[in-house]
C-alpha cells in the first residue's frame, strides 16, 4: 500500500502565537503517528508572518522528541541559505538524537524574498548556480570520515541521515535523477509540471549504492470533512491565505469564510484555483476517489499531505478522515 506523510509549516492563525501553533504541530505529528502516517515534514520558510516554522532543524528536534516512531523531517531545508557544513552537523545531531528517524530534504529555492535572502546569506553572492556541487559537498559529509580528512561534520559523518531532493521543476528532477537519490514534488502548490518532472526522473535514475531504483512522493493540499460544503468551508482559509501572498501581504492563517466571492477578482480565483488545482476537498468518499486518481495517474511511491486548517479540531478530524481513506484504497498494482 501507497505510505501517506505529512508536510507541515506549523501555521501561525490569525489571533494566535508561534507558541500555540508549535504546540498544535506537535500534537498533530502525535496524532500522525498514531493514525500511521510514515512521515512528518516541516519546511523552512522566513519573514512569514504566518509560519513558525524557520529554525526548521530546531522545530524537527521538537517533534521528534515528543513523538517514538514516525519519522521526521526536513520538507525542506532551503540549501543556499545555509553552508552544507552546518546542515550536516544539525542533521547529524538530530540524527544523532533521534537514531533511524531523521529525512533530510532540500530545496533549491529561498524560501523567501529576496532582502530576506540577503539577510540570511550575509552579503554573499547568490549561490544557486552551485546548488548541485552543495548537495554533494552536503552529502559527502554524512560519509564515513577518512585518515587525514581536515573538516567533518561531528556529529554527521558515518551517519545514515537520508538526503531527499524536492522541487516544483524539471531541474529538480533532473538533478535527483543524477545523484541517485528519492524525489519529492511540489505539487500542493506547482501542478504544473508534475506529470513531465515524474517521468523524467524516473527515465533518467541512476542507481546508486543507496537507491537502486527511483522513488517519487509528491505532495498534495487534502481537505476532508463530514461533508463536501464543509471540506469546502476549510479551504477557504489557505486560499485567503494565499490571496493574501499574492498581493504582497502575507499573515496569519485566517478564519474560514462562507464564499470567497467577494474577496478575489476573476484572475486572482483562476490564479489560486490552478495554484491548488490538484488538491483534494470534501467529504470522505471524495477524498478517497480524488486520492485514487491521483495515485493512479501519478503512480508516485508516496504521497505527502497537507492541510492548513484554523480549527485545530477539524485539522485533526481531516487527517484522521484521509487515514481512513487510505485504508480503504486498494493496494499499489492493484486491479481491485
């Protein structure tokens, strides 16, 4: 059977604080773990009002240490905005921490905007065009240490933390095609080129002594409820939310409305609904149907959800519904 995980970006709701919304990541990667979810992701994103999420290893740590047996991780972190040393040695400590159940995947992306990157970065150059030469640099530290080696990460070397690589592009699948390693897409927020980046990857793979073959997760937007009107009602926060960061004024998560007509322009609607057209909505016979489609159609190894819900009760209730739907899905290969 297809595992399902969970990304997270510990969403601050409007009202609320960094603290509550870390106390409600941690009681949701509970609940994850306790419904059988494989994974638990948070994502490194800065200067979002609505995140608390950043320290991103910091939060990993958090939930790690109240949870026993999911593993967690990074969904991802964002490398140029850090020297491969310092992820090495954070991921080895968690590793280090928590043995066999830490992921570490990274993206190419900021994660922010572009003062922020500044910020973070301290006045280096743009260091994109060496993420591939990163990711190997980053990798190489995770390998045993050698006579004479001048820098290691301590802890990290000889640690078996998995190295993810995750992206909404065809140079994200090319490159994880390249180095052998597990790829993971974007699609909860990029659809576009999900379909082509998948076959790509997986036509160019060359095994290693780590992956012998490739494996694809792809992440998708999964709302459930009772019913569809209410799986719909839930919805409306992420997408004011997204409204909001696309005019240029992200915040906190804000409350479900009853319509968004009155809120969006005709282009800024069709902007979010492809932004969040492979996302999942409604009741639990929709969801299972809508998660068998795009099983089907993908034919991804994993399948990552997230949902930013206001109501911390009905965030639960959704991913309780979409473990009961993954029950019910026939297993992967299927004819049933």
């Amino acid at each position: 059977m297809v595992p399902f995980s969970v990304l997270d970006l510990s969403p601050i709701i409007q009202g609320g604080t960094a603290t509550q919304a870390l106390q409600r990541t941690l009681e949701l990667a509970q609940h994850a773990e306790r419904l059988g979810f494989r994974r638990y992701w948070l994502a490194e994103h800065h200067n979002m009002p609505g995140i608390a999420s950043a320290a991103t290893a910091v939060v990993i740590g958090h939930v790690a240490g109240g949870t026993s047996t999911i593993r967690v991780g990074a969904g991802g972190i964002m490398l140029p905005n850090h020297a491969p040393l310092v992820i090495a040695e954070q991921f080895g400590t968690l590793n280090a921490l928590f043995p066999g159940r830490i992921d570490l995947g990274i993206g190419r992306a900021p994660g922010t905007d572009q003062p922020t990157a500044r910020a973070l970065r301290r006045g280096r150059p743009d260091p994109v065009d060496t993420f591939p030469q990163d990711v190997v640099e980053l990798q190489s530290y995770f390998h045993p240490a050698v006579a004479g080696q001048i820098v290691q990460a301590v802890p990290g070397a000889g640690q078996d933390v998995p190295v993810w690589l995750l992206g909404s592009s065809l140079y994200s699948a090319q490159l994880a095609a390249a180095l052998g390693l597990p790829f993971a897409f974007a699609s909860h927020f990029a659809p576009d080129h999900l379909a082509h980046a998948l076959k790509l990857y997986r036509h160019d793979f060359r095994p290693t002594a780590a992956l012998k073959k490739p494996y694809a997760m792809a992440a998708i937007a999964v709302y459930a409820a009772d019913t569809d009107a209410e799986a719909a009602h839930l919805f409306t926060s992420l997408q004011q939310n997204f409204l909001n960061l696309r005019r240029g004024t992200p915040g906190p998560l804000p409350p479900p409305v009853k319509s968004m007509d009155k809120l969006w322009t005709p282009v800024e609607r069709a902007g979010v609904e492809h932004t969040f057209s492979e996302a999942v909505i409604g009741s639990p016979a929709t969801v299972q149907r809508g998660i068998a489609a795009f099983l089907e159609r993908t034919g991804v190894d994993e399948l990552m959800v997230t949902a930013a819900v206001y109501d911390q009760a009905a965030r639960l209730r959704s991913f309780e519904l979409v473990a009961q739907a993954r029950e019910a899905l026939p297993a992967k290969g299927s004819k049933a």
